[in-house]
C-alpha cells in the first residue's frame, strides 16, 4: 500500500514536472480511483490546484466501485490472489502463477480484444471520454 505521503512526494516532485514538461499545454488527464491516498486532503488540497487549467478538470476519478483491474484479465488474477492476501513475497508470487496457468487461452484472446476496442475508442474520440 502507498500511504500519502509517499503518493504525495511522488506525484508533486515527479509525476507533476514531467507531467508539465511533457504536455506544457495541460493537455491531459489524470485519472485515480479512491484510494485513500487519492483523496486525502494533502493531496486536495496542495497538488490538486497546481495542475494546469482549471486542476480538477484534469483530475478524472474513476467512478465509486470501479476497479481498474476491469482493464484486462488482471481482474481475474486480482481476484484470485487476493481473496486470501499473502503474508510474504513468496506465496504472493507462487499465487499469481498459479491464477495466470488456471486463465485459458480463450480468456486471455477475448480480454486483449476487448483492450484494443476501448483504446481504438479512446484514440478515435481524440483522448476523450468513451462509455
């Protein structure tokens, strides 16, 4: 887990000047869920208004219940690992190999699939919004 202050230092020293060096224009966006970190008032209050333009423009949060995960089979590798979260490095990785070889090829195509059909509708909406 990354608590506040380190997503703070991260993202305030970090991500924002190369964010800015990057897209001078401000022509992004920022997407989080909300995990503690995300919203917690140090980082409302002191990264948030420093963003270009209009700061919480740029700042689009995934909606309450939305797991990120849902991008790609890693739901399933999500789910199956931390059902039961590990207590050291080892049995972690020893349940994502095992949740990756229980995936079937089948699985794996329709998930690719559907990626590449969002990121064509993302490019093809210019970056915008797409359902």
């Amino acid at each position: 887990k990354v608590d506040t202050a380190a997503y703070y230092k991260v993202l305030r020293y970090t991500v924002l000047p190369w964010l800015k060096s990057t897209y001078p224009s401000g022509n992004y966006t920022w997407t989080q869920d909300g995990a503690p970190c995300h919203t917690s008032k140090k980082v409302q209050i002191s990264v948030v208004p420093t963003w270009p333009i209009s700061g919480r423009r740029h700042v689009a949060k995934f909606e309450s219940g939305f797991k990120p995960t849902r991008l790609f089979c890693l739901e399933r590798l999500g789910e199956s690992c931390l059902q039961d979260i590990s207590r050291n490095l080892t049995s972690l990785q020893q349940a994502i190999v095992e949740a990756w070889d229980n995936l079937t090829e089948e699985y794996i195509k329709k998930s690719c699939a559907s990626v590449r059909r969002r990121v064509e509708a993302v490019i093809a909406n210019n970056g915008g919004h797409i359902e």
